[in-house]
C-alpha cells in the first residue's frame, strides 16, 4: 500500500474475523517496526508475543479497574484519567460502573495480543523533574509500537492501543516474567478487522498547526 493510505486507514480495530496472524507476517512486520527511532537510539523496545488464551483472558480483565473510572468519567462529561482536572466521580460511583465489552473483550477475543515494553534503565527521561506527568519517556516506545500497527494495516491486519491494563502494571509484571525495570506502554489486540474503515475522522491541519507560537496564525499551506 502507498504509505499515506496506510497512514490514513489505519484505525482502531477491536473487532477480528476467525482469521489467525501468521508469524511470518509479524516477522516482517517486527522487522520494518524496528526502524522506529528511540532517544539516544538506545533501543529499549521489547513486544511479548501472546497467543496463549488463558493470558489473553488475564490481560482483558487486567483492563476492567481501570475501565470503572474511565467509563464512569466519561459517563460524567469528563476527560477520563486526566492529570490537570481532577475528578469528581465518587469511589462509589466508579465501584458500581459497569465495564463495556469494548474495553475488555478485544484482548481476549484476538488471535494474537502483542505487550509492548520499555526498558526504563535507558529511555532519558527529560522532563523528570518538571511539575507534570512525563511523557518523553514515551518517546523511545510508541513511534515502534506505532509502526507495527502501520505495518499490520498494511499486511491487512488491524489492532489498537489499549493501556487501561497498564494499571495493573506489577501484576502483569509477575505473570509475564516482566523485570520491574521494564514498563508496560500498551496492550495491542491484534487480527484481521471484521470491518475495515477507509475514513477515518480527525482535525484538520489548520486546527492543530500553528505557525511560530502556540496561538500563532493558523497553518494553511
């Protein structure tokens, strides 16, 4: 495929056909992903193949604490587990949410779960000291985890980022032999999309480009 179709078809599949994903094509997929950059080019990325159903199960449901909030906050109109604006959920609301399918039953229900990790020994967390929560660490992780779902668009595959799990990261640290160096970045259900959409809705260029400050004039070309 040419790569602006990929880049503008790849969407976020949580819904697979019978069809398994091959090794072969996640070979050749994990062999173009790698290419990602990563700060320093330290290359602390790692992916856990996962195809075992009993894993698969624990790492849907490991998504289900983290979902009561996120379903509740946005039950509420709020921006769900965000660090600027604190909730206003009740423990007792969030306890009492019921969890949707959508959130838990991907992971299960895939051919193949992928584990995408980072080993924090050598990502150079720059914004460590600032008064927010840090995202360059991210950095040296997501543009591989990115390329790969590029990569499975274009091998007629389809996945999504999920991190709800990553809540109950030392739980799944100790079920997947993952050492507490290593954090988890995403949970990707991965297989062939039942449906797959050729439009995908986002903002447009004027609307998040802009030219010399942040309220600088709109980017039109």
């Amino acid at each position: 495929m040419d790569l602006y179709d990929v880049m503008r078809t790849t969407f976020a599949c949580r819904q697979f056909t019978d069809d398994d994903v091959p090794d072969a094509a996640l070979a050749r997929m994990f062999d173009n992903a790698r290419f990602a950059p990563s700060g320093g080019n330290r290359q602390g990325n790692f992916v856990i193949v996962v195809r075992d159903q009993a894993t698969k199960e624990l790492l849907g449901e490991a998504a289900r604490p983290a979902g009561k909030l996120y379903t509740a906050q946005n039950k509420a109109g709020e921006s769900p587990w965000n660090t600027i604006h604190p909730t206003k959920v009740t423990p007792e609301t969030e306890a009492a949410t019921e969890v949707p399918p959508h959130l838990t039953e991907p992971a299960k229900k895939a051919p193949v779960v992928l584990v995408f990790c980072v080993d924090l020994q050598v990502v150079a967390s720059t914004d460590k000291n600032l008064d927010r929560v840090g995202v360059i660490s991210g950095g040296s992780i997501y543009p591989f985890v990115w390329n790969t779902l590029l990569a499975a668009r274009n091998e007629g595959f389809g996945g999504t980022i999920t991190t709800l799990a990553v809540a109950q990261e030392p739980m799944l640290q100790k079920a997947l032999n993952i050492p507490s160096h290593v954090a988890i970045a995403a949970i990707v259900p991965l297989g062939k999309p039942e449906k797959q959409l050729s439009k995908l809705r986002r903002r447009p260029v004027d609307d998040i480009v802009r030219r010399e400050k942040f309220d600088g004039e709109a980017f039109k070309g």
